[in-house]
C-alpha cells in the first residue's frame, strides 16, 4: 500500500475549499476531492509527471473516506459562513 498525503486547500475562486491527495513521495497531486454544484463528493483524477499511479484497495477506502468525511464538514462551515454573513449584514 502507497502512503497518501492529503492537504485542504482553500481558493478564492472556489465555493468550497477542496482537498488534494499526493503519493507521500511526490510534489504533484493525483486527486482532489472537491464538492459539486449539487453538494455531492467529487473525485477529479489529476494528469501529472508520474508514469502510473497505482492505488491499493485500502488506498481508494481511505481516499473515500476522507472524502466523506470532508464533504458534512465543507457544507456546514459554508452555510455558516453564510449564516454570519447575513448576519453583518442586517
């Protein structure tokens, strides 16, 4: 099994902060994890200079659920974002 490193990655263009996984030994990363238009966990392959990235069983299990429990966490700091928002607002 590959060890995997995962970094939460916050972007200005981005509803959502989104995670990206990296190979420990590597600079470049091979997924992110992000959160769709429709609030659902999605997984976006990266092209990057490794030849092949091969991914054990407990290396996709681990990946999935980061994923998982990463995507209840982004929505809820997003709508309370929102929430404080409004709140300054009124």
């Amino acid at each position: 099994m590959k060890r995997l490193k995962f970094e939460k990655v916050g972007d200005i263009n981005s509803d959502f902060p989104y995670i990206n996984v990296y190979l420990v030994d590597f600079d470049e990363p091979i997924i992110e994890i992000a959160v769709d238009e429709h609030n659902n966990i999605k997984f976006v392959m990266y092209k990057n200079n490794i030849n092949d990235v091969v991914l054990s069983v407990e290396n996709l299990k681990e990946i999935l659920r980061v994923g998982e429990d990463f995507l209840p966490k982004a929505l809820e700091d997003q709508k309370s974002e929102l929430n404080r928002l409004t709140t300054r607002c009124e």
